[in-house]
C-alpha cells in the first residue's frame, strides 16, 4: 500500500521508504546559481498556483491564493479552449519495477 507524508514529503509502499521523483532527479539539479530566497519565492508561488488549479479542477472553486491569480486565469482560459477531461488529478504513484513513488499531477 502507497502512502505519503505531505509534512515531510516521504513515500512508503508496504511500510518501506521509497524514493520521490523529486529526490531522483535532484542530482540533475540546475539551480545552484540562483539565490536560496529567489528560490523560494518560487517555490512558494509555484504550490499556491499547483493549489488553485487542483481546486478549481476538482470543485470548480475560484480561489486564487495571492500572486497567483493571473496563473489561475490563465489556467482557466487554456481549459475552456481546449476541452481537457481530466481521468486523474492529484494520483500517488508507486512503480513496482523501478520502487519509486510520485504523485501525478495530471492525466487526461
């Protein structure tokens, strides 16, 4: 069975840690020559946007936490032009023959 902590971002399959996505493709990590809090920043208005979305998609709430009200909109306008259904939204994953475990954003 998949779980995952949010608070500490650790994925168990059958009670044994496994690897993120996140953790196997930091060694290709590019960032290393932008500051720590421009980093931050955009980390922080990347999961207010990530979060807006998965309201909007599975509630059809228009809740925009604030800086990302313009991404919301331009969410919104990309999926009334373009008929998307989404099948999965927000699916943990976990791949049994490479033990490694992420969360798909979307599919459809």
């Amino acid at each position: 069975m998949l779980a995952f902590d949010e608070t500490e971002h650790i994925y168990t399959y059958n009670d044994k840690v496994v690897p993120s996505v996140t953790q196997i493709l930091s060694v290709l990590n590019t960032y290393k020559d932008i500051p720590p809090d421009v980093l931050e920043k955009a980390a922080d208005r990347g999961k207010k946007v990530h979060k807006a979305t998965e309201l909007y998609d599975i509630y059809k709430v228009d809740y925009a936490p604030n800086g990302s009200n313009d991404y919301l909109k331009s969410y919104k306008q990309f999926m009334f032009h373009n008929s998307v259904i989404w099948k999965l939204i927000e699916e943990p994953l976990y791949s049994k023959q490479y033990e490694y475990a992420g969360t798909l954003d979307r599919y459809g």
